[in-house]
C-alpha cells in the first residue's frame, strides 16, 4: 500500500513537473521570437535602411538648382543689443542673452531695426515667463528660439525672421 502511495505520487510530480518543463521550453521560444522580430526590426531602421532612388532626373536637376540657388542667397543678419533678464521661479536666476536674428531679405532686416523697442519687449516677455528648468536643456532652448521667432514674426507686417541663433547664452 505504501508503494502504491509512492507510485501515485511520483506521476503526480512527475506530470507537475513535465508540464512545469513545456511551459519554460514555450515561454524561452516565445522569448527568442520576441528577441529575433526585434533584432529584425531595429536592422532594418539602422543598418539595413536604404535611401530612396530618385526616379526622375528632372526632378533631380530641379531639387540641386534650388539648393544652389538658396546657398547662393546672402542672409541678411541682425545681432540684437544683450538682454539681462530676471527668469520666473524660485531660486531667482538671471539670464543674460545675446542672439542674432537671420531675416529672410533686405525689408525684414529694416523693419526689425525700426520696430526695435517692441521687439524687445516681445523677447523680455518671453525670457521672463521662463524659469531655469525650461532653458537649462537642448530642447528647452531650441523651443525658447522657436517662440522668439514666432513672436518676432507676429510684430513684423512686411519681413519673416527666418532663424534665431544665441551668440551668447548665460544663466546665473
């Protein structure tokens, strides 16, 4: 009796634990299907990718007139007296900025110089809603170079500013 009771409970455990076994086989080939699909997928955005073939030459010849044209074009550049200004948030910073305005042509870069005390206002507006967690990054100041030339844009009737770079750029 005994014996049996050993028997009964060794295929118990035994069935336990094959099926114990198939469930980890599974799960470690679902894995490895997981970990090739993957594999796959980042090969093909990096080191697989291909660049698309220009179809038309046309079209070819068009694209490389236009950018020749438009590194021919000067850019008319306009550098901005320095601005100290207080940034919002506790602990009080001051941010000391000096950028220069790339206008589109000629008329834009006369107009932003007659438009002068407005457009200043414009930029301490926008320095003063900042605080140091919003410029202290890459993206925070690319973000604060977009809004300076946004609101600059909306100020200007006749000229487009077309980028804005920091000459200087210093937070204390």
């Amino acid at each position: 009796m005994a014996d049996a009771e050993q028997t009964t409970e060794g295929t118990e455990s035994g069935k336990t634990l094959d099926m114990g076994k198939i469930m980890s086989l599974l799960l470690a080939a679902l894995n490895l299907g997981v970990m090739a699909g993957g594999g796959f997928l980042i090969y093909n955005s990096t080191l697989g990718f291909e660049r698309p073939a220009v179809r038309e030459e046309k079209v070819f010849e068009g694209f490389k007139k236009e950018r020749e044209s438009a590194d021919n074009a000067e850019a008319v550049m306009y550098t901005m007296d320095p601005f100290t200004v207080n940034l919002n948030g506790s602990p009080r910073r001051v941010i000391r900025v000096e950028m220069s305005l790339e206008m589109l042509d000629k008329d834009g870069f006369e107009e932003v110089v007659t438009l002068g005390p407005s457009a200043r206002d414009a930029v301490v507006k926008i320095l003063n809603n900042k605080e140091f967690k919003d410029v202290e990054t890459i993206q925070g100041k690319l973000f604060l170079k977009d809004q300076i030339a946004v609101a600059l844009n909306g100020h200007l009737k006749r000229g487009v500013v077309k980028d804005v770079y920091f000459n200087d750029f210093l937070v204390q």
